[in-house]
C-alpha cells in the first residue's frame, strides 16, 4: 500500500513539472508564409526591422517583420543550394551570423556542409550594393573547412559574441559514441566550440586566433582555434546581451540533454559524460577537469534532442525576461529556466506543441520565434501578454551614455557594471589594472539603445583569478568615454 501511495505521488509531481502555463501559448507569426525545413531565424542587427531565415536547402529568405506579410514580400537573399552534400539529415546549410558591423561593410558568414569530400565550410558573404535583400553568391570567400568523417554531428550554429569574434559549434563527427574521440583530443577541431577573429589575415589563414583563446600560439598543447572542447554536436547556443552568458545546448547520446554555460578553456566532458553521468565507460569515469551542465533531462518523456535557446529580453511577455528560454525537437515542450549566480533559480514548462523544433530565433527588438522543420514550415512566436508593451520595441530609450558605479564594490567573486547607451553603435567595455594594462575585454560590438547589466567575474580574459587590488572599467562609445574605478576584495 505504501508502495502504491508512493507510486502515485512519484507520478503526481512529474506530472506537475510538465504541466505548461495554461497562458502562454504559441502563435503563427506569419499565417500567409510557409518556409521549407527551415533551421534559424535572425536579423541583420541595421535597424531594418527585417527577418532572415535559414533554411537547410541552402536558401535564405528575408522578408519584413510584419504578420501581415505575403510571399510577394519574400526574397531570396541566398541561394547556395549547388554548394552543399544535402538538404537532409544533418547537413545542409545550417547556420548564418551577420557582421557586428554589417550595415557598413555588408558581410554575411554562413556554415554549411559540402560534399567530396563532406567537410564543414564557414563562409563569407558579401550584400549586393544595389540590392539589400541580394547577397552576391559570387562573393564567396572561404575562412574555414573542416572533414567531417560522418554524415551527422556537424553542429551548424555561428555567432558573433560580444567580443566581437566569430564562434563556431563543432560536433563531434557523428556517428555513435564519438568512435574516433574527437570530442577529448585537442588537435582535432571536431567536438569543439572554436573562436576566431575575422577581422584580418595572416599568410596562411584567412583569420586571427584571439590572443585570448587557450591554445593561442601553443599548438602543440591543442589547436589554436579551438575555444571548448568535450561537446557532442552544440547545435544551437546564444549569448545573453545583458549578462554576457553563453548558452549552449549540446544534444546528448541517448539518454541525456545538456545545456552548458560556454566558458573559454572548459572541458564539457562528452564522451567521458553525458549530463552529469558517466558514459564511457558508464561507471567510476574521472570527472576531473570537467566542467558539468547547469540542466539536463533525460529521454523518460519522450524527449529526444534538446534546441536551444535565447535569454529572453523581448516585449510580448515581460514577465519572462531574463529566463532562458529552450525546447526538445521531439516532445515540443519548451522550457524556461533562470540562471543567477551560477545556480539555476527555477525551472518549469512554458507550452508544448508538436512542430518539430529546429530552432529559436531573434528580431532586432530581441522577441522570440519558435522555428519549425517541414513537417509544418511554420515560424511561431508567443502569445501576447496583458502586460506586453503596446509598441514591440517601446522600451524607455536612455537619452545619454551613462556609466555606473558598479555594484556591489568592493567584491568578490562577482560584481555587475551597469550602463545606457542611447543609440545604436559600437560599443566597449573593457577592464584594466592599476597600472593601466587591460586584463578583460567584456564587451566588444554593435549594440542597441537601452540599459545593460553585465557581469564580471573576477577574472581576465584567459580565465585566471585575478588578484585583490583596485581595477578600473571604462566604457567607450561613439564620442562618449568614461572610466570608474572598483575594488576586488579576498
């Protein structure tokens, strides 16, 4: 009888933690538009108001951000559907990060899989002067190509941090178990999440490796390109750009999902791990060095693959701001979690709905879409709340720069640097010792008008504490430049 009350109890609260907010539904962003197995929506970061969406056949289409647009509205901005190995599975073209400073020099980057041999390619891409909604297919120039020795686990997703260099998720090689242990071995780029510099050349690369990076002129320690390693297939990651995190969510074996705070130089574990367990060998593994997810789930409810995922800094649902929003390509469900001084605070179901998610997107106003494959070609976005702004993007704009004390000061091991920016530009924040050398770049791109919270953790930009003493931050923007001084304490 105990074991029968028990039992029902067990059930009752897992029924209760994927019980979804019976107010937060989905809504078809564009009711006149399908997309063919669409993988990423974003924007151009030009003030536009424009949608980009990325679609695995090697197209990109672009239309205006407006539910009422049509397909006579649409345009193809890319077509390199003569370029890749296939337009199913895992390959394709499967990612698309525009230029910090696009509205200026017009340069696109994609990834895509190529066939003869099947390789990864990272990619530029240049606008067409007369035309913004063309890009020029004829522009191509190669940064990066990596073999991919299977047919799955080639990652996709490209970013632009707020350092303004280029991230790229590397899966581990496909397959099954990662056989070949690329995931572990440092002088392989697959199983990784690499970093460069795309801003200038040398004689043998088409980019820089940030002085920064781990290996950064230490090849024989580990490529220097390589930023994390010990990841699986990081198909969809974002960064925060109030906090600066890095989420990352790594798609598991067969049993667990992760997602993972991106730190540079950090071990993630796969295949010694998957979640937070041992899987090879499946008992007694060493955990040493490795750096563990903040949430993982298992396959128990019919989840499968997990999608990340952006902080949500949108309008239509205020009450959500801040929260980590995520789903599983399988089960439909998506979550929201919050993540506040490396603990994850709450974690629960937002909705659920079955349209094979392949991935989350951003407007230029930072609102969330919910990006379906073929099955549906829909593009979802959710439901306005009572709360919602009545304008998207009405937020209250600051009339200056201003930067503050930040706070709390002294401390130790974190503090948060607040500031406004009033319009849209480049934008710097960097932190320095007493003698005036510069020990953390935080921020480092193009960023909207409104207020940002970023936080610092004691550290520089190679991961090493740094050590008690007075530090000075200055944030340079436009004509705009002003330093504050603050105290770390042990």
């Amino acid at each position: 009888m105990k074991k029968t009350i028990s039992t029902v109890i067990l059930l009752l609260l897992i029924n209760l933690a994927y019980a979804q907010n019976p107010n937060i539904t989905l809504t078809d962003a564009f009711p006149n538009l399908t997309f063919t197995s669409a993988l990423h929506l974003t924007h151009s970061g030009d003030g536009t108001n424009r949608i980009f969406v990325v679609q695995q056949n090697g197209k990109i289409i672009v239309l205006p951000n407006d539910s009422n647009a049509t397909v006579s509205q649409t345009k193809t901005f890319l077509d390199i559907s003569n370029k890749i190995s296939s337009s199913s599975g895992e390959q394709g073209l499967l990612g698309l990060a525009f230029h910090p400073n696009y509205a200026s020099n017009g340069y696109i980057y994609v990834n895509y899989t190529a066939p003869s041999p099947l390789r990864t390619v990272i990619a530029r891409y240049k606008v067409k002067p007369a035309d913004p909604n063309k890009i020029d297919s004829l522009s191509e120039y190669k940064l990066l190509e990596i073999n991919q020795p299977f047919t799955n686990h080639n990652g996709g997703s490209v970013m632009f941090g707020m350092d303004g260099f280029l991230y790229i998720g590397m899966g581990d090689g496909g397959s099954s178990g990662d056989p070949n242990g690329n995931a572990q071995n440092l002088q392989v780029l697959l199983g990784k999440m690499l970093r460069i510099d795309i801003n200038d050349t040398t004689a043998t690369r088409r980019y820089l490796i940030p002085a920064t990076n781990p290996f950064y002129n230490n090849p024989t320690a580990g490529k220097e390109e390589i930023y994390t390693w010990g990841m699986r297939n990081p198909w969809k990651y974002s960064q925060d750009p109030v906090t600066g995190l890095i989420y990352c969510a790594d798609v598991g074996q067969g049993t667990w999902e992760e997602i993972d705070i991106i730190q540079n130089g950090k071990n993630y574990g796969w295949k010694t791990m998957e979640g937070f367990v041992c899987y090879s060998p499946s008992t007694g593994c060493d955990t040493t060095g490795k750096t563990l997810p903040i949430k993982a789930y298992n396959h128990s409810a019919g989840d499968c693959s997990v999608t990340g995922g952006y902080v949500y800094r949108g309008y239509r649902r205020p009450e959500l701001r801040g929260a980590y929003i995520y789903g599983d390509y399988c089960s439909g469900r998506i979550w929201m979690l919050r993540y506040n001084n490396g603990i994850v605070t709450s974690d629960s179901l937002l909705t659920q709905k079955s349209i094979a998610l392949t991935s989350f997107g951003v407007d230029q106003y930072n609102e969330l879409y919910i990006v379906a494959s073929a099955a549906s070609g829909k593009i979802w976005r959710l439901n306005k709340s009572p709360l919602a702004l009545n304008v998207e993007g009405n937020e209250t704009v600051p009339k200056e720069y201003n930067l503050m004390q930040n706070y709390p000061n002294p401390f130790n091991p974190s503090t948060a640097i607040s500031y406004n920016v009033p319009k849209a530009g480049f934008v710097k924040l960097q932190i320095f010792d007493i003698t005036g050398k510069q020990i953390r770049s935080l921020v480092n791109t193009i960023q909207h008008p409104g207020r940002y919270d970023i936080s610092f953790n004691g550290r520089d930009d190679y991961g090493n504490v740094l050590p008690s003493g007075v530090y000075f931050y200055t944030l340079s923007a436009d004509n705009y430049s002003e330093t504050k001084k603050m105290l770390m304490l042990k």
